[in-house]
C-alpha cells in the first residue's frame, strides 16, 4: 500500500529542516566547506524534485477541487516554489562559502520554511479534510515514482512558473 501523499510532503519538509539545519552548523566551521557544497547540491536538487512533484500531483488535484480561495492558495504555492527556485540558482551563482553564497542559502532557507508553514496549514490540513486516505495514497504512488524517475532531479529544469497560468491549465 502507497503512502498518503501529504503525508509524503511532510516528510520531505522534514529533511529540508534538517538539511538546512545542517548547513547551519557547516556555516561556522570554514574546514568543511567542501561538506557544506555536497549538502546543498543535495537540498538543492531535492527541493526541486519535491516542488515538481507537487506541481504535477498535489497541486492540480487541489486546484481541481478548489473553490476561489483554494485556487489562490495552489497560486500562491506556485509563487513560492519559484522564490525559492530564484534563491537556489542565486546560490548557484556564487564560490560555495562566500557570503553572498551563504547569503542566497538563508534566502532559500527563507523563502522554504515560509512555504512549508503555508502549506502545512492552508493547503494540506484541508486537503486531508476533503479527500479520502485511498486518494492521497493513489497520489502518494505518483508522488513517489516521480521522486523516481526524476532523482537527482533528471530531468527537470528548476525554471519558474507563471502561477496564474499554472493554476488554469491545471484546471481546465
């Protein structure tokens, strides 16, 4: 039996904590600079991997069933993956270790935490209330093997969405 979705997208926002948590502690530490860059690399590429996971799975679902406000909530959603989609190729940009490399981090750090605080409360709480456990772990199938097919984040383009396009070609 598949995994309830949402309960897939909390255990994803989880090991984001975790990871950023991490490079926290990397961050005073200059001998493990090479340790910190593996560790984005990786938390980069995961956060990607998740957003499209969600933009392909969760997010259509929940705009299909949405009412005005839950159609504002999947845009708003969609803004955030971008924010930090933008924060994570900023950080791409810079010598890993530098402050403005450490800078763009925090950025993501950021512009995550308040996306996974919204999500937890605004979109999937409600979505539990309105969907059944067999329709999230039928989602949580999808959810994963898009995880798989894409690991490392094969395949996809960490390019940002235009949220109000998302929101109608997903519900048309």
């Amino acid at each position: 039996m598949s995994a309830d979705i949402t309960e897939m997208i909390l255990d994803d926002h989880d090991w984001f904590r975790r990871r950023f948590l991490l490079l926290a502690e990397l961050r005073d530490d200059a001998s493990r600079v090479d340790e910190a860059g593996k560790v984005w690399e990786e938390l980069a590429r995961h956060l990607e991997v998740h957003a499209s996971a969600e933009e392909e799975h969760f997010y259509p679902s929940m705009a299909r069933r949405a009412d005005d406000d839950d159609a504002s909530a999947t845009e708003d959603a969609i803004g955030d993956h971008d924010d930090i989609r933008a924060a994570s190729r900023k950080a791409f940009e810079h010598e890993i270790g530098s402050e403005d490399w450490w800078s763009a981090i925090e950025e993501c750090d950021q512009a995550n935490n308040h996306h996974m605080s919204e999500e937890e409360t605004d979109d999937l709480e409600p979505f539990r209330r309105v969907t059944s456990l067999a329709f999230r772990q039928e989602l949580g199938a999808k959810f994963e093997q898009f995880k798989s097919e894409h690991a490392n984040a094969a395949g996809l383009d960490f390019s940002d969405k235009d949220p109000d396009a998302y929101v109608e070609a997903v519900t048309e």
